[in-house]
C-alpha cells in the first residue's frame, strides 16, 4: 500500500470513536495507517486494522514488526487505547486499578518503547498521546482515572525532552468530553459502597446531561492532525472549547476560586 505522503501511522484502539476517527483522518492526508483493536470488527475505511493488545510486549512487538515488515517505517504513533472507570475511589480494588494503568500508561510505554528504535534509525518520528483535561484537574468519582491521565502529561513531557535529540517530538491532546462510548468500556467498582450511591448517581446524571453536547471525536482527531504536521509541535494541545476553557480556568484562576466552580460544576455540595 503507498501513500502520496509516504508516510505510515500506528493507531492504537482505533476500532470507534476518537480512535477511528484519527485512524480516518490520517489516511485522508496520505498516511498509510494501522489501526489496532483487542478484536477486530467493521473495519474504517482504508485503515488497516490489526489485533493488538497493549497490555502483552509480545503482541505489541508483532504488530510493530509486521508493520515495519510492510512499510519499512513508522512515522507516526498515537497512543489512544484505554479505559475508563467511575465510582468512589475505595469501590475499585488494586489489582482493577493496576488494570486501569497498565492500559492507559503501561499500554502507552510499551507501544513507544517497540516504535523507538525505528525512530532513531530514521531519524525522525511524532509519537501522540491522548491525555484528558483530567491530567490538569481533579476528577471526583474517577480519581483513578485522573491519576493515570496525570501520569501521563508527565510521561510525555519528560519522553519529548529525551528524544528529541533524535528529531522525534511526543505531544499529549488534552480533550475534555467527547461523544464516544468510552463510557461503556469501563471497569465496574469491585464493590459498591451505599455511602457512594447518591453521589455516583448524581454523577452518572451529570454525565448524561454533558455527552449529548459534547465535541464529536473529529474534534480532537483535527488536533493530532495538526500536532502530527507542526513544523513546531508544542508539548500539550488542548481539544474543543470546554477543554481549552478548563485549561485556562486552571492556569490562571486562584485555587480557591477553581475549587468552589469545580464543585459547583460537579454538582458536590460546597
């Protein structure tokens, strides 16, 4: 398969949503790309789907030598495979939270780990991956989550300072709600707590409220397009306007000015 631009993509849980919609939008600016899925189904269109499970080195390092095996180059990672969880952070066990890391962070270190030295030897490279306006801010009731997405702005960070000595950059997108059915790929609480089921309905609510008027995920895929073809990448894009918003708030207003919106936001009592 070649491409106008030559140049070939990894997309990492590209099945749905945000995903697919990256997996798409890179083959229709001339990438040769590889989405990945734990199970493959209906495939995008021009996308070249591949099983691969983030959370196995082995099956992470098949994929990545059957991709260069094909193209003989990786130019572009976006590191997007994840899943999500919602309740009171003492509902979840360790080893579900451990689960929760070693998809979302681990799963991301190992796909850049196994494209790395592909990279180098090319001298050259763009590794993206989707954080969440909840690496900058609290999350009451997916505290897990925020952790790990915290986790991974500073992975990034400190990554794009180490490579790019071999002119490879690494950029996070920071989206904030996204219509996508991430919700219904999360882990269930271990063990469900009464003290919790107000506030975990009452959140559940507010989020039943927000999906239907939050950004389509072509929103954010736009943004790795641009953070993927800057001449100058930056470090962090934030997606959509209530995530730059957010983002704003957070930098720039008092801590107890963002504590009282936040709660109040969230619908917490003061």
């Amino acid at each position: 398969m070649s491409t106008s631009s030559g140049k070939t993509a990894i997309v990492t849980g590209a099945s749905s949503g945000i995903g697919r919609a990256t997996a798409e939008a890179l083959v229709r600016s001339g990438y040769t790309v590889f989405g990945t899925s734990r199970k493959i189904g209906e495939s995008a269109t021009q996308v070249s789907m591949r099983t691969c499970d983030v959370t196995n080195g082995d099956s992470v390092s098949a994929l990545v030598s059957s991709v260069l095996a094909q193209t003989g180059r990786i130019d572009l990672l976006v590191n997007n495979a994840g899943i999500g969880l919602i309740g009171g952070s003492e509902e979840f066990s360790i080893p579900q939270v451990q689960a929760l890391f070693d998809v979302n962070l681990f799963g991301v270190i190992r796909m850049t780990n196994a494209v790395l030295p592909s990279m180098r030897e090319s001298g050259q490279g763009r590794i993206i991956n989707i954080g969440s306006i909840l690496g900058l801010i609290p999350a009451p009731y997916s505290s897990h989550y925020s952790a790990v997405k915290h986790a991974l702005e500073g992975y990034s960070e400190s990554l794009d300072h180490e490579v790019r000595a071999f002119n490879i950059r690494v950029s996070v997108i920071e989206p904030a709600f996204v219509r996508t059915v991430f919700d219904q790929n999360g882990i269930e609480p271990e063990r469900l707590l009464r003290e919790y089921d107000q506030a975990r309905a009452e959140f559940k609510a507010l989020l039943a409220d927000v999906m239907p008027k939050a950004d389509l995920p072509e929103v954010v895929a736009a943004v790795v397009l641009k953070a993927a073809s800057d001449a100058h990448p930056k470090r962090r894009y934030t997606a959509g306007k209530t995530a730059r918003q957010i983002s704003m708030l957070r930098r720039f207003a008092p801590a107890g000015m963002f504590d009282k919106s936040l709660r109040k936001e969230l619908r917490l009592p003061a």
